[in-house]
C-alpha cells in the first residue's frame, strides 16, 4: 500500500501542475516538445533526446484565445490556444500539431500567428490506410518533423535511438493495459478520478520514468486484498472525460470506470509500434495503419461500436457513457453508429456532452443519476 499511495501521490502532482513538471525538466536542461492531442509522434521528439508532454486542454478562463478560435471550436483547443497566448507554454522548444480535423486544421495556423515565439510542426496523417503509398508518405511527413526537431537539438534523430524508443513505448502501453486490467479488482481505491489520474499522468513524464513508477505503482495495488465491488460498472468513450469534478459524480452514483475508449486514456495505449518489418519510421507507420475504432481514423463499417460491446464483455461493464467533447465533428458523427451497435449488442448507452472548461455540473448529475438507475 506504502508504494501505491507514493507513488499515486506522485501522480496526482504532476496532473495537478504539469507546469511544474515541465519546469523540472527544463531545469535538468533538457528541451520539452508539446504534444497536441491525440495522436502527435511522440515517439520522433523522445528518440530525438527531447521530452514529449500531452497538451489536452485543462480548465480556464478564455481571454486571449476567443481572438483566434470561433465559440465552437472544441474546449480543448480553446484551452491550448489560451495557454499558448499566455504564456502558459513558454519555455517549450516546439509544438508538433496532428491535423486530424477541422478544429486542429485551424489551429496549426492561429499558433503559427499568434504565439510565433513556439515554433510550430504540422503533421498531416494519411486516411486512405489501404493504399501502400500511405506508409511512404507517412514516413516523408515523420521526416519533415525529425528535421524541424533537428533545429531546436542540433543534431538529426539516430535509428537506434528510434528503435530503443519504440520498445519502450511498447512496453509502457503494456504496463498500461497491465494496471486497466489490475484496477478493476481494486475498485475501492481505484475510484473514476484515481484511475483517470493515473492514466493521464503519463502526458506529463519522460516514458522511461512514468514506466518505473507505474510497475512500482502496480506491485503495491497487487499487495492489496481484492475488492468485491457491488455498484455498477462502465466504460467510458469518447475523447476524454475531465474534470474530476464531473468523474465523482460517478463515484456518488456507485458508478466505477472498468474500462475506457478515450483517447485521452487507454486508446494511446492499445496499439503497439511493430518490432519487424523495417526502420523506426516505417515501423512507427505501421503502427497508424494498425490503428482502429477511434472517431478520428477513416474506416469503413465503423468498428467501435463492436469493440465497445466485446470490451463490456471482457470487463464486465453494464453499460457505457459516451463522453462527448463539446463541439467535436468527428465524434458527432461517430455517434449514431455506435450507439445503435451498443444497442443491438444489449448494452445501454448515454451520452453526455463534456466541457471541461464549464464550471457547473448539474445538469450531468441528474442525467448520471438517471443512467446509474437504468443499468
Ligand atoms: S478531434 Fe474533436 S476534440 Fe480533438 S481537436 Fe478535433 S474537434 Fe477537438
């Protein structure tokens, strides 16, 4: 137990202020790259010696950023451009923006305007996966972003150190499915926002560091009795659902979290980087054409819905919350699919709209408490 709360409490600091976190490294001189959700390269940024951290957003006043962003562009990109126009990112040595929808589209263009003093790397992923010429223009775009890298440390990225990257990503999306799967025995302490602190603090560490913490963090909740949970269990979906706030919600409602889709969460973890098939880049590649069910990955007969409804299964769960990021295309249109699949399959689904930079959680509550009364 003295390892699990260590090194939860651990966790829980660096979610609470990653500023400071980011500070830390900055001071050991090492150069920190932000990372715009979901699916920036990280991997490219560790292997060229520099610290990935995850930009999702995070609660705020909106000033600055309602000169750059029209009201219905998504809380999350609101909230970078906020940071990013405050100051909040100073210090950061780039910032690698996936263009993976409209919202982001734009957004590789407010930032490069309005905060010119944090360089900016677009990157552009191919939707048409079938054909063979994705992967080669998959790595040229990896390519473009390693020589923008290359500016800030000097030096071009080396293959081994791609290489050593890539199984340590690997082997930390094996200690996350490892700790989703440990969780769900211990649901006392593994509450909604513990699990969501957990799992979101990765964003915020260097991989090999975050990876001794989460075994270390793992050993301790394995030493605890098992737990016999007698309220109702749910998957989550969607991008991400925050603040703590809205997760206790669950916890009044004798809700616990058994497993997720966000792709905040366990969707950055599910897809392991291939260790044949060529180089680094090519192997990094591959593993975005391995990718599936995610609102933002262009696949026909729409799969998530199916794999919601196999992981409520293998979990246990007795229904799913589909969290829906405010204003988000692509996972509007994600939404009818999956729910009638979930449907068909005999789960329940609800869906409720998130908004982490809203204050009041309400309206949230009642609908939570009607669902919990349903399941
Ligand atoms: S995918 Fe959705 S949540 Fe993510 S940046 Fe685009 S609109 Fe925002």
């Amino acid at each position: 137990m003295a390892d699990f709360k260590k090194n939860l409490a651990l966790l829980e600091a660096a979610c609470k202020n990653p500023r400071a976190q980011m500070d830390k490294y900055l001071a050991q001189g090492k150069k920190v790259v932000g990372c715009f959700a979901p699916y920036a390269p990280a991997e490219l940024v560790h292997a060229s010696g520099m610290i990935p951290m995850g930009l999702w957003g995070g609660q705020t006043e909106l000033k600055l950023a309602k000169s750059y962003l029209p009201a219905f562009a998504c809380p999350i990109m609101q909230a970078n451009m906020e940071f990013g126009l405050n100051g909040t990112y100073e210090g950061m040595s780039a910032v690698l923006i996936p263009a993976m929808c409209d919202t982001l589209r734009c957004m590789t263009q407010n930032w490069r305007f309005g905060v010119p003093q944090i360089q900016m790397v677009p990157i552009v992923y191919p939707q048409n996966r079938q054909s063979s010429a994705s992967i080669d223009y998959l790595i040229s775009e990896f390519e473009q972003v390693l020589v923008v890298l290359a500016t800030s440390t000097g030096q071009m990225m080396k293959e081994r150190l791609l290489c050593e990257t890539i199984e340590l990503y690997n082997a930390h999306n094996a200690v996350m499915r490892e700790f989703a799967a440990i969780a769900n025995k211990h649901l006392d302490v593994i509450t909604p926002v513990v699990r969501h602190t957990i799992i979101k603090s990765a964003h915020f560490y260097e991989k090999s560091e975050h990876l001794a913490i989460m075994r270390e963090l793992i050993s301790g909740l394995n030493e605890l009795p098992e737990y016999d949970f007698k309220g109702k269990r749910v998957l989550l979906t969607g991008i991400t659902c925050e603040p703590d706030e809205l997760l206790s919600i669950l916890s009044e409602n004798e809700i616990a979290v058994v497993g997720d889709d966000l792709a905040h969460e366990s969707r950055q973890y599910r897809t392991d980087t291939p260790l044949t098939g060529g180089g680094g880049l090519k192997r990094l590649a591959m593993q975005w054409k391995n990718r599936s069910g995610c609102s933002l990955i262009h696949e026909l007969g729409k799969p998530r819905g199916a794999m919601l409804a196999n992981l409520c299964r293998e979990t246990g769960a007795d229904g799913v919350i589909n969290c829906l990021m405010k204003f988000c295309d692509p996972e509007e249109y994600d939404l009818p699919y999956l729910e009638q699949d979930l449907r068909d399959a005999g789960f329940p689904c609800m869906t409720l709209e998130v908004d982490p930079l809203n204050t009041s959680y309400e309206q949230a509550r009642t609908r939570l408490q009607s669902f919990a009364e349903l399941l």
